[in-house]
C-alpha cells in the first residue's frame, strides 16, 4: 500500500502524537567530524608514544607488540566507546561541528550503541579505510554508516531548534459534527501520517495527493462514527478529527489537574 511508507516514517513521535523534525546530518558535516577525530588520534598517538621510553620496547619485542595491540584497540574501540557514552554520543569532532549520535527513535544512545558503532567502524572506517563507510552513507537519506544500521542508530544536528509542525485546525463547517462525534482510539503511526500528510499535502502531485489522502482518509473514518456530512473534502475532515481528538485531550488533562488539585488541596 502506497501509505505503508508514511505509516513507518522515521520522525520521532512525542506521547501526543505530535511529530517533531530532528534533521539529520549530512554526509560533508559528517566527513569533517570524522577528520577532526582523526586528526587528533593522530596526535595523541604520537604524543604517547613520544612520551614513553622506547628502551623498554626494544629490550623487550613481546612487551612491544602487547603495547600496540593495546594501542590499536584504544584508539579504534576504546576512545570512541567511551566518548559516546559519557558525552550521550559525541566525540570531539562532533561537538566542533555540533552533531551527535542517537537512537533511530531519536533518543540518547547508550553502552551498547557506542560498543556496536565503535566495533563495525574497526572494520569499514579502518580496515577499509572508510571506503565501506562511505558508500553506506551515500546509499541513504540519513547518511548512515554500517555501524549505525547495526546499532539502530544515526547523526543529528544538536545545534538545530526543533521545529514543531503546525497542528490540524477545526473546519467550521464540521464543527457541530466534530462536537458529537465518536472519535475512537486512533494508532500513533495513523496519526503521525495523517499530520505530516495535511501539512506537505500542497507540495504533492495530484496523483499522490488523491491516492494518500484517500488511503488515509479511510483508515481514519474507521475510527469514527457517525460519517461525516456529505460534500466535505475528505483533508477537511481528517484535520478536524486530529484537531477535535487533540481539544479532547486537552480538556482531559486539564479536568485531571483540577482533580489532582482538590485531592491535594492545592489552588488550581
């Protein structure tokens, strides 16, 4: 079905239902950030072993080899690992650049996410050097690596205010209706699809508008009782459902506080 895509938009998604765009960053930003980390691994590396008294290493080859294993495994593994956890998924070159790392659901990245990002980037950003990386990020939207589609993960802009899209407003000519309706238990997805199609509706072809919006049109009618009154465009329609569900909730909450207040004995 043409709106099984919307259905599954990776947005993230507040408990109202109310669609937030967290954009993501883009391959060039993401490329710099990656340069600067490198560049100060590079550093660091050789400041380390500038620092330490090259006697013993020769005096000892398997004392050598142990520090380069271990060298290796810092700097591919553990410098990363324990940046993006400490730091919710920034490095040094993320934070010059304000990006960071997050959940595909857009939440903060944790342990596991760092070790699983962390372990495939051992293999397409070093072994590879970052050719693997590179054509992974340029096959898709969100400029993800293979380390991040193993993780679940992706970059944002941390910079970026979140823009909050403008909500469904209530048609006057279904105000009555809306009123009286039986507006049942709409699924989060339906919603979120219904929200960003009405607010993009203008910037599709015809075909794709008539298609969606009947599809989405249907499925929300579903969920509603009675019909709607004949002759109303079906964006019209669906607009005052989002908007009549969303004063509903509103009138919840606020009944909720009241109670909450007089059981406390707190002004309301």
């Amino acid at each position: 079905m043409a709106t099984r895509g919307i259905f599954e938009a990776q947005r993230f998604v507040t408990s109202e239902a109310v669609e937030i765009e967290l954009p993501a960053a883009q391959l060039p930003t993401r490329m710099l950030s990656g340069l600067i980390d490198l560049l100060l691994i590079g550093v660091s590396t050789f400041l380390l072993v500038w620092l330490l008294p090259v006697e013993i290493f020769a005096a000892d080859a398997a004392l050598g080899q142990a520090f380069v294993i271990v060298l290796l495994v810092l700097v591919m593994a553990g410098v990363p690992i324990t940046l993006e956890s400490l730091t919710r998924g920034r490095t040094v070159g993320k934070m010059v650049m304000g990006l960071r790392t997050v959940r595909d659901d857009t939440g903060p990245i944790g342990l596991r996410h760092a070790i699983i990002r962390a372990l495939a980037g051992t293999f397409e950003l070093w072994m590879t050097f970052g050719s693997v990386a590179l054509i992974t990020a340029m096959t898709n939207e969100k400029a993800k690596r293979l380390g991040d589609f193993l993780a679940g993960t992706y970059v944002v802009h941390d910079r970026v205010r979140l823009r909050m899209l403008t909500p469904p407003q209530l048609a006057p000519e279904l105000a009555d209706w809306a009123a009286g309706a039986d507006i049942g238990v709409l699924p989060d997805s339906l919603v979120v699809a219904t929200r960003q199609f009405l607010a993009r509706a203008q910037t599709l072809t015809p075909a794709a508008r008539a298609q969606t919006g009947s599809e989405l049109y249907a499925a929300v009618l579903g969920h509603v009782a009675p019909a709607p009154p004949p002759g109303v465009h079906p964006e019209l329609v669906m607009g005052s459902v989002l908007a009549q569900r969303r004063l509903r909730d509103e009138e919840r909450l606020e009944r909720a506080d009241a109670l909450r207040a007089r059981v406390l004995g707190q002004p309301s």
